[in-house]
C-alpha cells in the first residue's frame, strides 16, 4: 500500500485477493481471507493467480493432506511458492518500465533471476530468520527436546533444493528489508556488505486501551497467555518446563494455538495449561483481554505480530530476543527479556508477575503506549526508502 500512495506501484501478483465485493470469494474460502484483504484501490493493480492455492484450500477442507503436506505436492505451500514465482517472472516483460521488483523469501527465486537479466533492482524481504541461523538453532532443540522434534517441521527439514534457492535469492537481492534486529544478525557474512533494511512491522490499529478491562481481584490466578503454533521454535517446552519449576495454582497457563503433536502429548508435559483452539482475529483479541501477560520464549522467529497484538491490549510481555521484539521491551515497564532455553529464567519472571501485582495496572498501559508508536505507515516509509535512494 505504501508503494501506491507513493505512486510507485506498477503491479501487485499474488495468489488469492480478495476485495470489499468478492463475495463468491468470502463464501469459498469464510474465514480463511483475514490475510488476503485488501484495500479496493489496489484492485486495478492486482493480478491474482489463484488456481494452486485454491486447490490447496480445497484439499485441506476435504482432509486430503497427502496433495498438500509435503514440500513436493503439487498443492503443498512450497509448489503455491514457486508457482507464483515463475508465473511473475514470465510477465516481466509485459513491464518495460520498470525499475525494481519485490520479493519475499521462498517466492522470489525465478523473478530475481529474470529481473537480473533484465537490469531490475531485487528488493529481498526476509521475515523471519535466515535458514543457517534457523536451522543451526532447531537442530540444537531437536536435540535437547528430542520428544517435540516433531514440531519442529520444515525448519529442520526443507530439502537441498529448496535451501539452494533461498541462497540465490538472497544472493541475486540489492537490498535486504527485515522486520528485526534478529533477523539482520541472523545473515552470512558474506551478504552483510548488501543493503539492509530494519523495518518493524506496525501495531494494529485498535480502539484505546481500557483500563478497566483488567480489573480483576488479585486473588485470582495470574493468567500467562501463550499464542502461537505449539512448537519448541516458539520454546513451548520450555514455558511448561517454567510452569512445573513454580508448581504454584496462582497461575493459570492459557495456550492459543495450532497443535502440531496430539493434544495428549502437550497435557503430559504441563496437565495444568488450558488449550484455547485457533479462533478469528476479533476473538483472539477478547481472550487476550482476559489474560495478564503473554509469554513468547521462541527460539526462531522473525518479528512475532502477537506481541504487539497482546500489547495493544494492555498485555506485558516475557519474550527472548529471538522473538524479534527486543526494542519492546523497556525493561520493567513493558515486560522482561530472557534469554533463550532457560525455563529458570522464565519461572523467575512469571514470579516476579505474581509477585507484583500491584504494579501490573502500570505496565499495561505503558505496553498499550510504546506500541502504539509502531505504525504501518512508519513500517511503509522505511521501506519505501529501498526505492527512493
């Protein structure tokens, strides 16, 4: 959007778009275009390619998983990836006037390589981190949580191929546009003399932190809300091994996510968390608004938008820096930074949560406050400095 109101934009390819009228869209897909609504002004420069990622939709309604759970199916997310990406590089040249293209990771491999032919500018965006970093870390936790190697899916898994690619593609970038300081560090040496770009995402925009939405006794249990795939790269693990070292029934454990093991699994190493199943975005919003803190001890991310999400609801926060979001943290005021695998240093935080309760009115709004000043239109204007310069 920053690239239209700028005047920038020739052309936006994506999957599936949807718009304000697609109505034969919204009963297709329900639920499933939260993230694939755009603005009705982009409409005239939207050009969809839709038929792979609507078969994968399809299927994975049907429960046919076996057309899309692997990295080679031919309806897997992988194959939607390289699909779009060969469909746009073989529309390049329908654009003589262009100066630059925009990629992201997993989906720019062909265009690149067309653009370069062409003498175009590759603008890389890089959301989370880089694949030797990633990998390195969640090979390590596969071996020190052996039994939720399971969780760790791709990270560890993605074939030679498909890691080939993501070394091309960051090769064949001019410019590197990442959403944290994680994310920048996490790349080889050898791409640092590229330009890179920090550019945080934007809080969503919401209506104005009430105050009196927390007004619970302070008798009740201190609710820890998790959010996110239940996955050791999210440190999952480790937050139950936290909540076992406090053995208290002060604090209730709320995790909101995806099960990737059978929910058995999970219940033998915490039986005291509460599992909330994945919901719409508006009633994400109201359960986070029950809760006192979030917790997020990923090991691997880029820039986790949950975080900001839960601080927009007045939710201080327990993260590692491999969350992306260390500049969130004023220590003691919007939450507590801990380092990675260290489930006594988690303990240590919740605690000091029950143990100050008091001061939590304080913290909620100074989390609401410093998260606000992360904007969309901040996020649009760094990036749009990849082009201007």
């Amino acid at each position: 959007m920053c690239l239209y109101k700028a005047g920038m934009l020739e052309k936006f390819f994506t999957t599936i778009a949807c718009f304000e009228n697609s109505e034969k869209l919204r009963r297709f897909l329900i639920k499933d275009l939260n993230r694939r609504e755009f603005d009705e002004k982009l409409r005239p420069f939207t050009e969809s390619y839709s038929w792979r990622e609507a078969g994968r939709h399809v299927f994975n309604k049907l429960g046919l998983s076996y057309f899309t759970n692997k990295e080679s199916s031919a309806f897997g997310i992988n194959t939607v990836y390289k699909s779009l990406d060969r469909y746009l590089a073989r529309k390049l040249d329908a654009y003589p006037s262009i100066k630059a293209v925009y990629g992201y990771e997993d989906g720019s491999y062909y265009t690149f390589t067309s653009a370069k032919e062409r003498g175009l500018q590759c603008v890389y965006e890089l959301p989370i981190a880089y694949w030797e970093t990633a990998r390195t870390l969640l090979t390590e936790e596969a071996e020190r949580w052996p039994g939720w190697k399971p969780t760790l899916k791709g990270g560890i898994a993605d074939s030679k191929e498909k890691l080939q690619r993501k070394i091309i593609e960051l090769e064949l970038s001019d410019t590197v546009i990442t959403p944290s300081r994680f994310v920048a560090a996490s790349l080889p040496g050898w791409a640092m003399q590229k330009r890179i770009i920090i550019s945080p995402f934007g809080t969503p925009r919401f209506s104005n932190y009430d105050k009196k939405i927390h007004d619970r006794s302070i008798k009740k249990p201190l609710r820890i809300l998790f959010a996110g795939s239940m996955s050791q790269r999210k440190g999952l693990a480790d937050l139950f091994e936290a909540i076992g070292l406090l053995n208290t029934n002060h604090i209730q454990l709320i995790v909101l996510g995806s099960l990737l093991a059978p929910l058995q699994f999970y219940q033998k190493a915490c039986p005291s968390f509460q599992y909330e199943r994945p919901r719409v975005h508006t009633e994400v919003l109201e359960l986070m608004e029950t809760c006192d803190v979030l917790c997020l001890p990923s090991i691997v991310e880029g820039r986790a938008l949950v975080m900001q999400e839960a601080m927009s609801r007045g939710l201080p926060l327990i993260v590692t820096p491999n969350t992306g979001g260390e500049d969130l943290i004023k220590e003691g005021e919007t939450g507590f930074l801990v380092p990675i695998r260290s489930p006594e240093a988690i303990a240590e935080k919740i605690n000091w949560f029950l143990e100050n309760r008091l001061l939590l009115g304080e913290m909620r709004e100074a989390a609401f406050i410093h998260a606000s000043d992360y904007t969309w239109d901040k996020y649009g204007q760094t990036i749009l400095g990849a082009f201007k310069d």
